[in-house]
C-alpha cells in the first residue's frame, strides 16, 4: 500500500539553478524530523523562518540554513510541512535529505508532495499532472523507472536478485507446506549457499552505489588552489560563460559560486572557490573557511597551479593536504613560458582556451570511471540505497539463522520474505499466488 | 408454511458447521440434505487436517465448531506433521474412520433442539424485494427464512467423468442439482466452472500387506507415539488403530498412463473445468512431470472395519478397466480389486468476489454461500466457511455485526479475504505461505486468539468458556514465572529464566527437566503448551515486528467503503481500476488495497477521497 500517512522528503527545487535550494518534509513527523537535525535546540515556531544550521551526520557537513515550520493544514501538502532553505549545492541539499532519511523520513516519490495536495484538497487533480503517473504505476519506483533507461538496466539487476531469492523463497515455503512429499527441497547448506549469493550481488550493487549516484544526481566538482592561479577563469572556461568575475587581483573571489555544466552528459555541479591563503579580512576568511568546506565534499577537486610561476609553499600545501581525495591536477597559463615541469595532470590555458577539451575528458573519466555510461547499471538515489540496504540486513541475519542452525525455518523465512519486499518496492510486488504457482510449476507436488 | 430463521441447504462439513453455529447464536435452524446418511460425508481421503488445514481445524474448535471434536472422536491415526520444524507449522493431521465421522457429527447435530431436518432436494431460493424470503423444494414444498446458506458442494450441474463415460452427479451415486444451479445462475452470479478427481478404492482383502512389505513394495505408516489432539477441549481418548502404507509408482504404471492418455477426460479435451494443481492427477503427474521416476501413493484404510482401502496419490478419469490394469501395475497389488473406479467431477461454482467478508452475497440480501461453490477445496476450508457463515447468518437476523476475522487473527480471516478479494482461479486450498502474519497464527494459540471473540457473540458455551479461562490463566501464569524466576549460566550470572531462553541453544523443556522452573500444564496438551511459551519467548523479536506489520495492514482495514459505493466518482482512477473496484465491491481501503491489478497510488486516491467525502458529510449534518 502506498502510504499516506508517514513522513516524506526531497529537495523541492529544482536542481542547479539559483544559489538557494529547498528541502521540504511532509508529514506528521515532519517537525521531529526537522528539529532532530537542527543545531537549534528551541522548538520551530509556526511560519517562522528560523537562521539555524544542519548537523548532517554521515557527511560531517555542517550549513547553515533557514527553517520554517507551516502547520497542518495551511501548508503546501495540507500537512504538517518544514521547508530548509540552503545553499544551492545539490550535494548540500542531499545531504539534508539523508539525514532526514536517517532520522525517519521516507524518500517522497516523483509527484508524492502534490499527491498529498491533491489527497488534502490542497489541489485539483487535473492540475496536478505528475500524479498521473503515479496512480498508473504498479509501484511507486515504476512511476521513476520508466522515464530512465539507466534505471530500467538496475530494475532488470534487483529484478534478477529478486527472483534468485523468489525461488529459493519457494524451494523453503514448499518444504514448508508440503512436508511429506517424500523429497526435500532444500538442505541448510544450500540455503545458506543460495543467501550468500544474493547477498553477495546487493553487495556489488552497493558499492556500485556512489558511482551511481554520480551520474544520476551529478557530482561536485570543486575548483581550489591558490589566489589568483586562475580558479575563476577556468570555472568560467567550463561553464562557457563569465559567470565568476576575473581579475588580476589576488581574492576576487569571496563566496562559492556554482553553475550546472553538462559534461558528455553528465550533469556536474561546478564550484568556483576562494584562494587558499592566509587571510586579510573577516570577509576573506569566512570564504576561505567555506572553500575548505566545499572542498571537504567535493567529488572531484581541480588543483589549479599557475604554471608560470615557480610552485609555492601554499602550492605544496595543498596539493599535500589534497593527496588521499579523488582530484585533478590543473597547470593553467600555458601560453605562458612554464617555470616548472610536472608529470602528469592537465596542461590548459584559460585564456586561449587551449586544453580544454582535454580537462572535460579527464573530469568525466574521473568522475565515472573507464566504463561507458549508458551500460552501467547503479544505483541511482538515495530510496533504491536505502531499500537495498534493508534487504542486505535481513538477509544476513536469514544467514545467521541458517548458518547457526537451531531456529526454525519459518523464521528465517520471515527475513527472507522481509528482504523480498523491500526489493519488490522496486521492482513490483509479487504475491503468495505467484509464490504458489511457482511451487506447482517447478515440483510436482501432492497427492 | 413452516419458517426458520435459518435454511442451511446440504450437510456436508461446510452445512453441519453452519447449521451448527447458527443454532448455537439461539436460532432456529432447517438443515436441508438429500439424507440422512451423507452427512459431514468424506467422498475424498478419509482424513483431516495436514498443513494449514489443521490450523483451521483448531481454528473452527477454538471458534466452538464441530470438526476438531468430531475428528477427535474419530479418528484412528493422529500425526504432527512437521514436528521438526517450528510450531507456527506443525499441523495435525488424522485418519478417520469415515463412517463414525458421519455418525458422531449427525448425532451431535440430533442433540441440537434448534435444528430440523429438512430431507429433500432444494430447487430454489425464494427472493422477494432482493432478499431472502424463503426456500423451494422439487416437490413444491415451501419453507420460510430470513437467511439461507447454500452448501452444495459439487452438486451444481455437477459431471462425472470415468475415461469416456459421463454421468451428471453431484458424488459418487447422488444427483445433481440442475435447478438450483440455474436459479443462482439467474440473480446474475458470476459462475465458472472447476474439476476435481478422486481416486479408486480398493478391497482390503484383496491385498496381501504383510507380503507386500516384507518383499519391500510397501513401508508402513504409523500415527505418532503420542497422538496430538485436534480440539481444546479433548483430554483423552485418542487411539492409533490403523497402518497406513506408502508405496512408489513405476516406469511400468507410467508407460501405461502415456499409452491410455487420449482416453484420459482431461487430456483429450473432454474436461473445461480447471482442477488443482496441489492434487494433480495421475496423468497430469506423468504427463507434466516426465523426469520424476516414481511418485509417492499412500494406501488408506477407510475406517477401522470398513473394506475400502483409499489409493491416496492416484486420483485419475481413466476408463474403468484402464484403471484396473494401472492399480494391478502397482507392486504389490497385483491381485488388487477395485471396489469403485477413481473419477473426476466437473462442477458450477460461484465466484466468491461476489460475496462480502461475512459470505453474505452482494446481489441478494440473506443469501449466504460457503464450501466448494466458493471454489474451495477441502473439508477443513469447506468447514471453516460454513462455522463463519452459520454464525454470520444468525448474525444478521439477530440484527448484529458480522464476525469478521483479519489475516493477522485467523487462517480463516486469510482464506475469507483471499477468496472475496481475489477470486479463484483453481480450488482454492489453504496453504501456511497464504499467510504474512504466519508467525502469529499457530496451532497452539487458536484459542488465544479466537475463543473469547467466539464466547463474545454467543458461539462458546459456558463449560467451554471456563475450560478456556483456566488455560487463559495457566498460560499468564507460567509466562509470569518464567520472567520472575532466576537462574544461573554458565557463567555464573543470575538472570531471568525468560532471558536464558532467548539463548541459543537453551530449551524450556531443558530447563523445566533441571528444576529450574516449574511450571503448570495440562497431560494431554502439554507439547503444545511448551512449544507455545517457549515460542512466544524465544522469538519475542519476531513476533513483535509482525505485530507492528500486522497493525499497519490493520489501519487500512479500519477504513470503510460505504455500501454501494460509486467508483466512477474517484476522480483519477483508470476505467480499469474502477471496474476491478466494481467487481469486487470491497468493504474497506484494506481489502481494496490487496485486488489483484490495483496500482498503490489508486488506493490511496480513494482512500482521500472517502476521507474528504466523509468530511464534508460531517460539515452537511
Ligand atoms: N596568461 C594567462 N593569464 C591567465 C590565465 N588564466 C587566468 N589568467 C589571469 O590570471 C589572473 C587571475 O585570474 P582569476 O581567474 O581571477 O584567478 P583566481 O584563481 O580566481 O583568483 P582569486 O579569485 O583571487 O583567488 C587574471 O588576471 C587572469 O586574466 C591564462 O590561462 N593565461
Ligand atoms: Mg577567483
């Protein structure tokens, strides 16, 4: 059942443009939700915008953002809604949502705010299209899958796991029911055997996660280095516009600027950041102490060194402080006369433009591996994770029980069928009549 | 014009429990049957219970039904089936000697003041302003009503098929009913059509046993060393009088099959009506099943002095003498004499989307349909919808609620949501995997979790009520003790004996033969009593995740679906989901929920809009 009364969550902006993002929750848990993940310790007041920040756990990322509580039923949904205002940066924005996740909210799907509008008299039906959809999928992950080819390659692999753990289902629900049909249908061993498998492929699946997740939600590619390297003319150089303003100045650039950039089809978040130094004023410090937290989640760091210039101590620092994180080493000026030799990274010039074609590449690649990006099956937001990782828990506890050996079967069976629903949210429930039928199909059975 | 308050038409195991149950609420009760002599009648095995069946049959005892106490009485070979495995599957299953079984439930039903015989053939219900008002005989005769209750088995337009021959008959030498069929047939019921088979039987002396099994053609069956009872209410009594035998077809009796299939009803076309695929005929075992060598057949003696032998395994419609040469093809009969050809019927039922959760039709009013013309197969489903119908019946001339049971509370609660949200496809026999809530729904805890909903609508009488209350209060007792009692671990630490349980490896019949705890149980029901305890214990954690999951299902069925509701006005639903909607009429968001084809989405557009529509109900008055 589509569930109506629990808590939900998403980014409510869309993705990219504009320097403020919106996270909204809706629900009866959604101001619980909230406040948990608020530094803020006072309740939030009824449509107040409250200054607080987000303690994000997972990622350690802390921002600052703007809170505000709508009560039931004057709000967007009709129901008890907390709207965060943030910082642009879809990572940022994710974050939050995770944390939301964490904390007990449910990941809404496409369309569930305006559903639960529609549900509250909120909105009239025809108005709202995108439920549409929704009310036609036999699943709720139907309504996203069918719009995207990549996850229709993912849905086929949780489909495939799901029907391995199906039928080893039906083998042990068989013996289950069918005690003396004078064969066994499966040995412990073989269960056992048959769990690890499974779970060895949501294994795989997971760890394909965060490469997935790069490419359905775009990653952040944060551009750092020096002052005046030329940080902000290769932003713009990548983005393809004057969006950060140049100059010779050393700490022009202040605040984070980010632009949405299609590379080769991937969507990436580009940040433009203040050089790294010692620095001069309260307003140069904040940047700094922003660039460092930018950086601190980026998915890929551009090291930009001004190559006609002799590497400095600063140059050093970072590229130390850098050496564990997944980045590019970016030589800039080369149409001027290098003053230094380096193995490896990207030559470019922002000013000709030379070398850039060459940077897009290496971003890609790096962002995505050597695989093609239209074959790869992953795991493309945060629900499928979360739905895989609750079936990788019960599965290994059905392991534990097969494998210690003494509890009866219909218990490891509640795991197992446990583990196949929350599969079978993303791929399409199948019932105890097709369980069934499966038995018949494959045993010859009674008497 | 002679009225009941209730007519229940046929005596067999569904219309004995209605009859029953309907006379227990206080009503006046016509039990309607051809004779005297079919009644609780077992055309099929002569046995009850076995997975899922048997939680019923605990189910119907818990609810004060007959089946479990009539079985008891009985029966002549008890098993546990699945001992080995946890309680929330171990099911009982019996022998019975089939002639007693009659005799005990007819007699039972004599000493009912309540119920008259009503010995004749029922042509059809008398409707007036869409409900109930009556029930005609083929002779005319009339009786009045304010329920009736249709338990015809496969008597509707029922067809006999032996290889080529075809007999209309309802069983074995009984009449069909043509008429009745045709009466259902013109209120517009949506009826298709189901076989199901039965096989030969054979002469007890015809078989030499003894040499069979010492030349290694069969193995002998024995009931458990300490048979279990079915009913709460049996403490002793119990007797394994009988062997059963197991034997194996052959490459030969299978050769044999292929050669005879085009004279096989079900193989050359002759047969429309679709049969189970959990009771596959012989044919469809060899044909479906080529790869297996050999297929298990129990021999079953019909009663303890009764001649027939029941070929459990070899349910067919091959002709008479193809029969013979495939019996005789079995090692160790080859002197066999078949008393009675194995045969399949072919019959009407009703498609049980048609009903509402209290077996009640939609299109008739007082009109209640329980057993095989709901598409069930099984004395023990036929049964459990009769108890649930007779009670229902009597119910609503009481002017009362209709006894309703949830998937989480009864196996009856899955088979009643199953059929009337679902529909069926092939007969429909009850199976533990039917059953999410599972791990809540065992043998042990029928009465726990049934017989004070039975008590409160009158179906438990008050002896029963004391018996249950006892054992109600013994089971608190002895979970009381085991929290409250220490004990030492290994280690040496003191700690709840409930906590030590929950251990690996620690089992409360080990730590009860230390005398480390003491704890109080019946003689006769005392493996289940432990297996009860030590299960709720053990498994604390699982029971309690399913009640949580039980309780969500659970909110949804407490929203209702007014009566007669119009689908159309959701806006947003397909023209499909209404019609599925329609079809099935379905009582509650809940049930709406779990119709085949029916998007989550949908549900919970309907489910706002009822929300919303009973708002602004509210707002008008
Ligand atoms: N010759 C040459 N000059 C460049 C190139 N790229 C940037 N510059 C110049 O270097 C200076 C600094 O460029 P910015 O892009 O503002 O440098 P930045 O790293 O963003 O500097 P801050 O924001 O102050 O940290 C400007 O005068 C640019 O015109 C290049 O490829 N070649
Ligand atoms: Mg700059």
């Amino acid at each position: 059942m589509f569930s109506t009364d629990d808590s939900i969550v998403a980014v409510a902006t869309p993705p990219g443009r504009g320097g403020i993002g919106v996270v909204r929750i809706s629900g009866p848990e959604s101001r619980r939700i909230a406040e948990a993940m608020l530094t803020r310790r006072e309740p939030l007041e009824a449509r107040m915008a409250t200054f607080t920040r987000v303690a994000a756990k997972s990622t350690d990322v802390i921002d600052e953002v703007v809170a505000t509580y709508f009560p039931a039923p004057r709000s967007y949904t009709g129901e008890d809604v907390v709207e965060i205002s943030a910082h642009g940066n879809p990572v940022v924005l994710q974050a939050i949502v995770v944390r939301a996740l964490e904390i007990g909210a449910r990941l809404a799907e496409p369309g569930e705010f305006t559903l639960r509008a529609f549900l509250n008299g909120k909105r009239d039906l025809i108005q709202a299209e995108a439920v549409a959809d929704l009310i036609a999928a036999a699943t709720p992950m139907q309504a996203r899958v069918a719009c995207d080819q990549l996850e229709g390659t993912l849905t086929g692999q949780i489909s495939e796991i799901d029907a391995e753990l199906f039928s080893l289902i039906a083998s042990l629900e068989a013996s289950l029911d069918f005690p003396d049909e004078g064969y066994h249908f499966i040995q412990p061993a073989e269960t056992s055997r048959r769990v690890a498998v499974v779970v060895g492929k949501i294994d795989a699946l997971l760890s394909a996660a965060r490469r997935g997740r790069v490419i359905r939600e775009g990653a952040t590619v944060v551009v750092v280095g020096r002052p005046n390297v030329g940080k902000s003319s290769i932003f713009n150089l990548l983005v393809g516009s004057d969006r950060a303003i140049v100059a010779a100045v050393a700490g022009t650039t202040r605040d984070l600027i980010s632009e949405q950039v299609d590379l080769d089809g991937l969507a990436v978040t580009l940040v433009d950041t203040a050089g790294a130094r010692e620095a001069t004023d309260e307003i140069e410090r904040e940047g700094i102490a922003r660039a460092e937290r930018a950086s601190g989640i980026a998915t890929l760091l551009l090291i930009v060194l001004d190559g006609s210039q002799p590497l400095s101590r600063d140059d050093e620092q970072l590229l130390g402080r850098t050496s564990d994180r997944s980045s590019i080493v970016v030589t800039n000026k080369a149409d001027l006369p290098a003053a230094f030799e380096r193995e490896g990274g990207v030559s470019v010039s922002a000013r000709t433009g030379a070398g850039a074609e060459d940077l897009r590449r290496a971003i890609v690649r790096s962002l995505t591996g050597e695989e093609s990006l239209r074959d790869s099956a992953a795991l493309s937001n945060v629900r499928h994770i979360e739905l895989l990782t609750q079936a990788h828990t019960r599965l290994v506890a059905a392991q534990r029980l097969v494998d210690i050996g003494d509890t009866p079967e219909e218990f490891v069976l509640a795991d197992l069928q446990a583990a196949r629903a929350h599969l079978e949210e993303i791929v399409g429930a199948r019932t105890s009549e097709s369980l069934l039928h499966h038995i018949f199909d494959k045993f010859c059975i009674g008497k | 014009m002679t009225s009941f308050d209730v007519i229940v038409i046929g005596a067999g195991h569904a219309g004995v429990e209605a009859a029953y149950a309907a006379a227990r609420l206080g009503c006046s009760v016509g039990l309607c049957t051809l004779s005297r002599d079919t009644v609780a009648h077992m055309p099929c095995n002569p046995a009850v219970g076995g997975t899922a069946k048997g939680h019923l049959v605990r189910e119907i005892d818990a609810l004060g039904g007959l089946m479990g106490r009539a079985i008891d009485a009985t029966g002549i070979q008890f098993k546990l089936l699945n001992r080995s495995r946890g309680p929330a599957v171990w099911s009982p299953r019996a022998q019975a000697d089939k002639r007693q079984y009659s005799a005990w439930v007819s007699k039972a039903l004599q000493r009912q003041p309540k119920i008259s015989w009503l010995i004749g053939k029922a042509a059809r219900p008398e409707v007036k302003h869409g409900r109930v008002a009556g029930l005609v005989m083929d002779d005319g005769t009339h009786y009045g009503c304010r329920a009736l209750v249709v338990t015809t088995g496969t008597f509707l337009n029922g067809l006999i098929h032996i290889g080529p021959e075809r007999r209309p008959a309802g069983r074995h030498n009984e009449p069909p009913s043509h008429e009745l069929a045709e009466s259902l047939r013109s209120f517009g019921f949506d009826i298709g059509r189901l076989k199901t088979g039965t096989p030969p039987r054979l002469h007890r002396d015809s078989i030499d046993f003894e040499r069979a099994v010492r030349e290694g053609h069969f193995v002998e069956e024995r009931g458990d060393s300490v048979p279990q009872p079915f009913s709460f209410s049996t403490t002793s009594g119990l007797r394994n009088q009988i062997t059963c035998w197991l034997l194996h077809t052959t490459e030969r009796v299978h050769d044999l099959v292929r050669e005879h299939i085009d004279q096989s009803p079900l193989y050359n076309g002759q047969i429309q009506g679709i049969g189970p695929r959990y009771c596959p005929s012989l044919e469809d075992k060899v044909m479906r099943f080529p790869e297996r060598e050999r297929h298990q057949i129990y021999l079953e003696p019909e009663g303890v002095d009764v001649d027939e032998i029941y070929v459990n395994g070899f349910s067919m419609s091959l002709p008479r003498d193809v029969q013979e040469l495939l019996v005789r093809a079995l090692p160790g009969l080859q002197d066999a004499v078949v008393l009675r050809p194995g045969y399949a019927v072919e019959y009407d039922f009703v498609q049980p989307t048609e009903l509402r959760s209290s077996l009640e039709t939609h299109r008739v009013q007082g009109l209640f349909l329980a057993g095989q013309i709901n598409g069930t197969s099984g004395y023990e489903e036929a049964a459990a919808q009769g108890l649930v119908v007779g009670a229902n019946a009597a119910l609503a001339v009481l002017g009362k609620e209709p006894l309703v049971l949830g998937r989480d509370e009864a196996y009856i609660g899955v088979m009643v949501d199953d059929l009337i949200t679902r529909g069926c496809l092939e007969p429909y026999r009850m199976f533990t995997s039917r059953a999410e809530h599972r791990l809540l729904l065992r043998i042990d805890n029928a009465d726990l979790r049934l017989t004070p909903l039975g008590y409160r609508i009158g179906l438990t009488d008050r002896d029963e009520w004391a018996r249950f209350s006892a054992r109600q209060d013994r089971h608190s007792r002895n979970t009381r003790t085991l929290e409250r009692t220490l004990v030492r671990t290994e280690e040496g630490a003191r700690i709840s004996a409930s906590e030590r349980l929950r251990r690996p490896g620690i089992v409360l019949e080990g730590l009860i033969a230390s005398g480390e705890v003491h704890l109080e149980f019946e003689d006769v029901s005392r493996s289940l009593e432990v297996a009860s305890i030590e299960n709720d214990v053990k498994y604390a954690g699982y029971l309690r995740r399913e009640r949580a999951s039980a309780e969500r299902t659970r909110r949804q069925d407490r929203k209702r679906v007014p009566d007669l509701f119009d689908y159309a006005r959701v806006p947003g639903l397909s023209r499909e989901v209404v019609q599925r909607f329609s079809q099935v009429r379905p009582e509650t968001v809940g049930q709406a929920s779990r119709i085949p084809g029916v998007t989550p989405a949908a549900v919970a557009v309907l489910a706002a809009f009822l929300e919303r529509s009973a708002f602004s109900e509210a707002d008008r008055a």
